[in-house]
C-alpha cells in the first residue's frame, strides 16, 4: 500500500472506510447511466452507506453500553425522540463522523443516568411543569429555527422552509397530544421524563445558543 493511499486510510473514521468500500462494490454491481462518471456515482452511494452503518453503529454502542448500566429504557426513548424530530427540524452537525459518534453517546448517556438516578424526585407536577417547558420552547425555536440546514444542504427556499416548519408544527402537536395521555392516564414517569428530555436536546441543536455551544466543542 502507498504512504499517500495509508494516509488517506488513517485519517477517515471506520465507518467512512467501510462506507467507501460499500460504495465501491456496490458501484460495480449497479452500474447506473444517470451519473455522469463512477466517481459521482460512488460519492452519492457513499453518504448512503455511512448514513447506514453509522446508525448500525451507534444503535449497537448505545445499546450495549445503556444495557451495562441498566438504562435501556431511557436511552432508548430519549433517542427515538430526537432522532425523529431532527429528521424534520434538522440540528447541529459536527464536522467529523467520530465527533458525532463520541458526543451523540457522551450526550444520551450521561442525561439518561441523570434520569434514572432523579426519577424518584419528580413528581407529576414538577412532569406537567416540564412538559409546558417543552412545548413553549418547541414553539419558540420552530418559529425561529427550523429547519436548521447544513452548509452542504442549505434550505433557502421559501416553500421549502415553510413546509418543514409546518411538519415541526404537527410533530410538536402529536408529541404533545401522547404526552399528555401518558401523563394523565399510564402514570409512566420515566417515559414521559425520556422523551421531554430528549426533544429539549434536539431543540437545543436547532437553537441559536445551542449552535454557539456545539460549534465550541467542534474543535
């Protein structure tokens, strides 16, 4: 192997390396005419693939370790809801896959284990209290941040823009409407206790202060 090919290898993260393998074979199965050179053809299949084993990634990792310490529950919960309102809102995104990875698990398990340890304080009050946090908050940063686009994907046009707003809209509204059935009816605390923190961690990706703080950490 060349020094320049070595260098190349050591400086992506496994699941870039994997990705581009992936991309690779999979250009060579699927020849497709739509791409101008096999070049393009494999950068396209290639963020698929990172987008695939990336999540194969970290699902496992986060599985395993919240198992270990006896926090599946909450971390499972918390995760479900950020990851599918940053699929609408969008959010922060670090420049590197590895960054992600480390803060993603550093973030879930380290709120997870506060909930664990604190759900015995919460009372159902203290719950609607942080429940109305929430919702007041969702709708402030809807308002005035999403869809939080990246560099790569800006989100510019008006129709576009609207469109995810709405969508955020009718996601908050959703979330809200179950929460408060969990509340009033099953009496779940740490349910209700995962999904409001997850979805204050999601809004604080999209927010202004949120931007700042993660940019910082993205050294």
């Amino acid at each position: 192997m060349h020094t320049k090919e070595r260098k190349i290898i050591n400086s992506m993260s496994f699941v870039e390396y994997i990705s581009n393998i992936s991309a690779k074979w999979l250009a060579n199965k699927v020849p497709n005419d739509k791409y101008p050179n096999v070049e393009d053809q494999i950068q396209i299949y290639e963020y698929g693939w990172m987008v695939i084993w990336g999540a194969i990634l970290k699902i496992s990792l986060l599985v395993t370790i919240s198992s270990l310490l006896g926090i599946l529950i909450p971390v499972m919960i918390l995760t479900i809801t950020f990851s599918s309102f940053r699929i609408i809102a969008g959010g922060y995104h670090f420049s590197s896959y590895n960054k992600c990875l480390v803060f993603s698990l550093v973030q879930f398990i380290s709120t997870s284990l506060i909930i664990k340890y604190a759900l015995q304080y919460w009372s159902f009050g203290c719950l609607w209290f942080l429940f109305n946090i929430c919702v007041i908050i969702g709708i402030y940063n809807i308002h005035y941040y999403v869809p939080r686009d990246t560099p790569n994907k800006p989100i510019t046009e008006i129709p576009e823009i609207k469109r995810f707003k709405k969508l955020s809209y009718q996601y908050l509204a959703i979330w809200a409407v179950i929460m408060i059935m969990i509340i009033s009816m099953f009496e779940l605390k740490i349910i209700v206790l995962s999904s409001c923190f997850g979805l204050l961690l999601e809004l604080l990706s999209i927010s202004k202060f949120g931007q700042l703080i993660y940019s910082k950490i993205d050294f």
